[in-house]
C-alpha cells in the first residue's frame, strides 16, 4: 500500500473576498474613569484595571455581572452572539455532509 502525503488546503480566494466584504469600521470605546476602573478590581481579586475596561467595552457592566462572565457562565447571559442558531445549524449540516471548512466559512461570512 502506497502512503500519501496529507493534501495541503488551497489559498481560498472566495473566503478572503468574503471576509474582505465585511468591512466594518473600528469603533473605540470611551476610557473609563479611574474611580470606575479601581471599582471591579477592589471588589473581584484578581482583575486588573485593563479587564475591567475590557468588561466594560463588552457591555458587562456591574460586579455581579462582572462575577457572573467571568466565571464563563455564558449560558446565564443569554443569545449574545447574533444568528447563533443559524450558525449552529449550518456547522451540524456541513459536519453531516463532510463539507470543508472554507465553504462553510463563505455561507457564513455572506448570509
């Protein structure tokens, strides 16, 4: 039985396209004041000023819910990932039909 060589994956230019067209521009968010960036590290041990502006840049606001991310119960906070069931669908679909990765990645990035 002869051996092959695992098959290297092509340059996909469809993907790069794809994810070229999704030009969104970058948005920084506010700094927040020292007294709001001390707040979150004296009261959860451990995190630093620059976690707390991280929290705070993704909309997690507050030490209970701060607590709550942090401890990776993402369940608990609910549908936070746009078309999620939709994505979920199609990586079930793609796995069903041995699809590649590439051509799942370019249904995604333009649906």
């Amino acid at each position: 039985m002869i051996e092959q060589e695992p098959r290297q994956p092509e340059p996909d230019h469809a993907l790069a396209a794809a994810l070229a067209a999704i030009n969104r521009p970058w948005r920084l968010a506010p700094e927040l004041p020292l007294s709001a960036l001390d707040a979150l590290p004296a009261a959860i041990p451990g995190v630093t000023r620059l976690q707390a502006q991280l929290l705070h840049n993704r909309g997690v606001s507050g030490i209970e819910a701060a607590k709550t991310f942090l401890r990776g119960e993402w369940r608990s906070q609910g549908n936070t990932l746009p078309n999620l069931g939709a994505a979920v669908a199609r990586l079930r679909w793609a796995i069903a039909q041995d699809n590649t990765l590439s051509s799942l990645a370019i249904t995604i990035a333009t649906a």
